[in-house]
C-alpha cells in the first residue's frame, strides 16, 4: 500500500480496518416480499508515519493490514508521525521533540 502524498509504502499505520458487510432484508410489495442484499465495501483509515498524512477508503475484501515500521525504522528517518497531528523529532544529541499539529 503506498501513500497517496509521498508515495512510500513502509511507514503505513492502519488505525482502523472495517471488514466488508452484507446484509439482506425483504421489501414488502402488494405482491409479496423481494429479498435483497445490501453490500457495503471493507475499508481502512490510516496514517502515513513518514509524511503525516491521514487517509481512509474503501479497500478490496482479501485486503491485508501491512505491518507498521518498526520504532527503529522510523529513528532513522529522524521525523516521524506516530499519531495524527503528532510529530516526533530526534535532535542530534539523541533527545526527541514532540510537536502538535492543530487540525
């Protein structure tokens, strides 16, 4: 899965993932009932941990969650989101600044 704003694809966090859904019901008509089934797509939101960008959409139903880079992985960018409006930056002598983004 790749970023749709720096277009890398290592530094993706799903945050949520909804399954696809089907759901049947019938409409009840003069003559009788017409069953029908609703189907409603899986999807995901999710946060690029290199850019910061948060996205959602719909995703294929054999769709599977990547695994998050790992806290080393994302050191070595040097900024990094873990959170939405978050961001984390490593100084030059090792210590970590934690700036808030007002959405």
């Amino acid at each position: 899965m790749e970023c749709p704003s720096c277009h890398h694809t290592g530094y993706i966090k799903v945050l949520e993932y909804t399954p696809a859904r089907v759901s049947s019901y019938h409409i009840r008509t003069s003559s009788g009932l017409i069953p029908r089934t609703d189907t409603e797509s899986a999807s995901i939101t999710y946060l690029c941990q290199r850019c910061g960008a948060y996205n959602g959409h719909s995703v294929d139903p054999d769709f599977e969650v990547p695994t998050p880079p790992t806290q080393a992985a994302l050191r070595e960018l040097g900024t990094w989101w873990p959170r939405q409006n978050e961001q984390v930056t490593i100084r030059e002598d090792g210590t970590a600044v934690v700036a808030h983004r007002m959405a």
